[in-house]
C-alpha cells in the first residue's frame, strides 16, 4: 500500500487546543507541510502571534519564537537580520497583523524584509472571544459590533491588506487565498510553499493572506463557517495573485 | 574602535555606543529621540563595519521587539532611547524579562512627565528600578556618573544580562549622555571571562530538538512555577550586583546619597563644605536596583544625617528610607530640567542639616 497522506515530520503528534472547525489545524498543517517539503525544518524559525495561534510552538517541531501582540514581524525581522541564511517566518491573525500590529506590518514589509507571512484573516478576534477585527466585513456581527459593522457609524470598512501592501516596493509577493474546500486548501498550500521560496531566493517581503473559518465566534456550524466565506467573505475580499516580482 | 592607549574625547553617548559595540553587541535597533541622538548616529556610522546590523525602526515599540529577536536569536543586542520612548519600550521588556532574554537598553533620561523637556533629569528612577512594565519583575539598572564609567558598566551590563538571562538598564541622565569627557579604555577582557553558552537560542533546530522562547504559561499552576524560578534569579542578583561608591567616609557626619550627575555635583558641595570642617561624606549608588542597601546601612551607622540629592521631585529617596528607618532622611531635589548647585546643595546642608 503506497501511503498518500501522512503528518509532516514538521508537525508534533499531540491534541490540539483549536476548536472544532477552526483554519488554525489547517494551516498549522500546511505550513509544516512546506517545511518538509523544502527539506528546512533544520534552518526554519517561525514567529507566533498573541491570537488563537500563540500555542503553534506545541505543534510545529521547528524552533519558534513567541511575540507580544501585534510585534511579530519586528521579532521576525530582529532575527531574520542575526540569521539571514534561516528561513523565517510570522503567523498572525488580523488583529494582530492588521490592527495593533500595523505599523511593525506595513514597515517590515516597506522594508522588504526576507520574511515570509502567513496571514489568517477570520474577520474576528478569536482568542478573545469574536469582538470586530480590522477585516470584519460590513454588516458583520461580532461581540462588539452587536448590529452589524457599519462604517456609517464610525466603525471603518474592512482593510485589504494584501492589496494595501501590494503597494509597497518592499513587497515581492502578495496573495489572497481562502480554505473552504480541498480544492482552495491546496492552492494554499502552493502559495505557501511559493512564499517560502521567495524568501529562498532572497527576495524581499512574501504575504499569504488566507480567510479562514472561526466557527466559534461565528456562532455557525463548520461547514455553514466554510460556506460563508466561500459566499460572503470572497465578495469583499477577491481571492488570487494580487502581487508577484 | 580598535585598542589604543590613547584617549579620545567622547559624549557620553557616543561613548555608550562604542561601549556596546566593543562589548560584542553586534545588533542596534532605535527611534530617534533627544538627549539621545549622538548614540543611533554613531551606531549607524559604525555598527555595520564592523559586522553587526543597524536598524532605524519605525518606533520605539518594534525596536524594542526587533531587539527581543535578536536576543531569541543568540545576539548581543541592544537599544536607547529617553523617557517617552523608554514609556513604549515598557511591553518590550517584560516580555524579555518573561522569556529570560538578555539585552542591554539604555534610557538617556529627559524631563517629564508627557513630552515634558529634553533637558536632564533622573525623573526614570522608580520606572526603571520597579520592573517598569507589566507583571513581576525586575531589571539589573546600572547609573554611571562619568564618560569612562558609562564605558564600563555597558560592557558589565552586558555580562549580567547574558550571565543571568535578564535585560539590564543602564540609566543615564541627559548631562552624562551630552557632555564630552575622555576616554581610552575600551578594553572588555577586564570583566567576566567565560562567554555564556546560548543553547536556548533560535538558530534552526539542526542536530538538536526545537527550541522555543515564550513568556505564556497556561497551565494551572505551571506559571506560579515559572514566577517562583525567576524570583530566585532576581534574589540571586539582589545578594551578587550590589555596586556602589563612597568618598569622604572615613569621618563622616553627614552623608549624600546622590547617583548619576547628581553625585558629581554633590562631590563637589563635600569638597567645599570639607574646607570648612564640615564633615560630609557621598555614598554613590552604582546600581539602583539592586539597591545598594547592605553598603547604605554600614556606612549610615557611624552618620549623623542623610541628605538625598537628585535631579527628580523624590524617587530614590524612598529606597534610602527603606534602608534606614530611623535614620532622619532630607532630600533635595530640583525637576523640570534643574539642577541642583554645589551653592545649593551647601546652602541646604548649613540650614537645614547643621
Ligand atoms: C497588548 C495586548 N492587547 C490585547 C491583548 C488581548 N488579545 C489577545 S488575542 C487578541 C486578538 C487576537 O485576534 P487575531 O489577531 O485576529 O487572532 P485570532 O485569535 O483570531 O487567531 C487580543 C485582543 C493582548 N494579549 N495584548
């Protein structure tokens, strides 16, 4: 029998603390996957965010360091400049890459930084528990949005960050992708290895923003959390190759 | 700068620059901000000759984080910045303290609170010697008094921070950071000899199993656990980094307790009040925390009054009255940038102490 599918060798065998239906297990997967791939477990050092992925350390068997939130790229950029022939690499989610974090986002990248970025846009706060997040969409329900985000009242449309970087010199690679079906997850998955070899070749800052489901603080079933993003999130945000060099 | 005997005429900050880099530090990351300017210009002119990275970051928070990488990433690292800048390094720093990371952080002290001035002052005393961010913890603070000084205890900041895996402050106020004395010595063999292995470092999981640095403990229990370790360390640095200086003690009525600037100034006043048979003594503060209470108390003993002196409205004073409690403590101090005078100093200790 010829095994197809199998856990990465970058990836620990233990529970995870994700909940049901989640995009974390899915792309904490996919990225151990590239790892292995590219054969660098050996030389990767992963950044990992304050957000639902803080506890990515007790999954991926590579080294990783913890940043406070929203600092992950700072981090990734102190030791991406001490190691520049290590692949590193941030995850963060919205709320950390796009609103506290903003600033170490768009300067890093402005920098191009040799930095490979997995972004995991949920549309909310999951790990304090699905307040409003730079990219909630319009209309979104959320803890702290209980009629729907309205830019009429104040509360801001949804930042497009691949297509806000895309902008920047610094950037080589920008995409956006989404997890609602195996198809997408292995497109993810090539752009993901694509980002890395970006940062391989030396070339400058790598982002791969994926909409991933957050069933919890949706308050919606798994696979009703994959179908809205595949019939509500798309809408505003379009999924392709936004930047490549 | 390469080893000469010869002495050079330096500012305070550009001698702490070269301190570092001397010392081995080979990564600087900051923001620009007055008093302290001449230090991430001569890091730029300098760092990247001689092998090391430079970065001017877009605030004082990621430069504080670029740092954290580079300390996870086994790096000499440091960073500088005054006041303000020194309030958003705050985050930064506990979470060096909570990873156990080294890094040396240097605050060139202005004028507050808010935007304040940028003229000197040793406003930063309790935010630098209380923890100064979030959680339990403490940091090593070390307050030259001169240029050579300020040489020496970077490169000892240094060594505590990799010694005892903690950040470590050097705390400076502005007149030290600005004025310009010579110095020669830059010679870093003099303090500890052994290089401490980094094995905890992030430097790619080759040959060994994976590391990780982080500062979150969920479980019940686990970071009471992690809390207790760290408060053995800190004890640990309590009983073994006591610094301090003393001039004038061996007979001895009055004693200043001045640190910085402000001790050289308060030197000065003794000299003077000396010529007139007044017997005062200075007792000098190296490290503000630990606090140099052990030394205090000895020499306290045989004084009749202690006289606080500090460019601030009363920070330091307060750990002196810890330390002496039935002692009768004065303070003088000036804020908003004053400096309290020799004529001063003279003048409060003949009225108010005599
Ligand atoms: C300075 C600071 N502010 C706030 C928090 C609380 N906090 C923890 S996670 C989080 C939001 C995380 O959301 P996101 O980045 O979108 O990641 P997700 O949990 O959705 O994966 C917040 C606000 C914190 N830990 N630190």
């Amino acid at each position: 029998m010829k095994i197809k599918f199998s856990r990465p060798k970058s990836l620990i065998d233990v529970e995870t603390h994700y909940c049901a239906g989640c995009g974390h297990g899915i792309l904490n997967i996919l990225t151990a996957k590239v790892v292995d791939e590219l054969g660098i477990r050996d030389k990767t050092i992963g950044v990992a965010p304050v957000g639902c992925a803080v506890l990515a350390y007790k999954y991926w068997n590579f080294d990783v360091c913890e940043a406070a939130h929203g600092r992950a790229l700072a981090v990734a950029t102190g030791i991406k400049r001490c190691h520049p022939d290590k692949v590193i690499f941030t995850y963060q989610g919205d709320g950390d890459l796009a609103s506290i974090g903003m600033a170490e986002t768009v300067h890093a990248a402005n920098r191009g930084e040799k930095i490979t970025c997995v972004f995991v846009n949920n549309a909310c706060y999951g790990m304090t528990g699905g307040q409003m997040a730079p990219t909630t969409i319009v209309g979104q329900k959320t803890t702290t949005t209980p009629l729907g985000r309205s830019p009429e009242s104040g509360e801001g449309w949804p930042i497009k960050m691949a297509e806000l970087l895309s902008g920047l010199k610094g950037v080589s690679y920008s995409v956006r992708t989404a997890v609602f079906n195996p198809q997408k997850v292995m497109q993810t998955y090539q752009y993901i290895k694509k980002a890395f070899i970006n940062q391989i070749e030396g070339k400058g800052f790598s982002l791969v923003e994926v909409l991933s489901p957050c069933p919890a603080a949706w308050r919606k079933t798994p696979l009703d959390s994959m179908k809205w993003i595949e019939d509500e999130m798309v809408k505003y945000f379009p999924l392709g190759v936004i930047k490549r060099e | 700068m390469q080893k000469t005997n010869k002495k050079k005429l330096m500012s305070g900050n550009e001698a702490i620059a070269e301190a570092g880099i001397s010392a081995g530090c080979r990564f600087y990351a900051g923001y620009p901000i007055t008093p302290q300017n001449e230090l991430i210009a001569y890091m730029a002119q300098n760092m990247v000759k001689r092998g090391g990275v430079f970065i001017q970051a877009e605030s004082e928070i990621a430069a504080i984080n670029m740092v954290l990488g580079a300390a996870a990433a086994g790096v000499r690292a440091m960073t500088s910045s005054s006041g303000p800048g020194v309030s958003l390094k705050q985050e930064g720093i506990s979470y060096l303290a909570g990873c156990e990371l080294p890094a040396l952080i240097v605050n060139v002290m202005r004028a507050g609170p808010g935007l304040g001035d940028i003229s000197s002052s040793q406003s930063d005393y309790f935010q630098a010697t209380r923890g100064g961010g979030h959680g339990d913890y403490f940091t090593p603070v070390l307050a030259p008094w001169s240029v050579e000084e300020a040489v020496k205890l970077v490169m000892l900041g240094f060594d505590i921070a990799d010694y005892y895996r903690n950040p470590v402050l050097i705390l400076a106020d502005a007149i030290i950071g600005q004025m310009m004395e010579p110095v020669g010595n830059f010679d870093k063999s003099q303090f500890r000899k052994k290089k401490e292995s980094k094995n905890w470092a992030l430097t790619g999981a080759k040959g060994r199993p994976a590391n990780s640095i982080k500062s979150l403990y969920l479980k019940e229990g686990v970071l009471e656990q992690h809390n207790k370790k760290l408060k053995k360390k800190w004890d640990k640095i309590r009983k073994n980094e006591q610094r301090f200086f003393v001039s004038d003690i061996a007979d001895v009525d009055y004693l200043i307790v001045a640190y910085g600037s402000q001790a050289r100034i308060s030197l000065e006043a003794i000299k003077m009040l000396r010529k007139n048979n007044i017997k005062v003594g200075l007792f000098r503060p190296i490290s503000l925390w630990p606090f140099p209470g052990k030394g205090l108390r000895k020499i306290a003993e045989k004084v009749k009054k202690i006289l606080v002196v500090e460019q601030s409205l009363g920070q330091m004073v307060e750990d002196v009255k810890l330390n002496l409690p039935n002692k009768e403590v004065y303070f003088l101090g000036r804020a908003g940038g004053g400096v309290p005078s020799a004529g001063e100093i003279i003048k409060y200790i003949n009225n108010k102490l005599i």
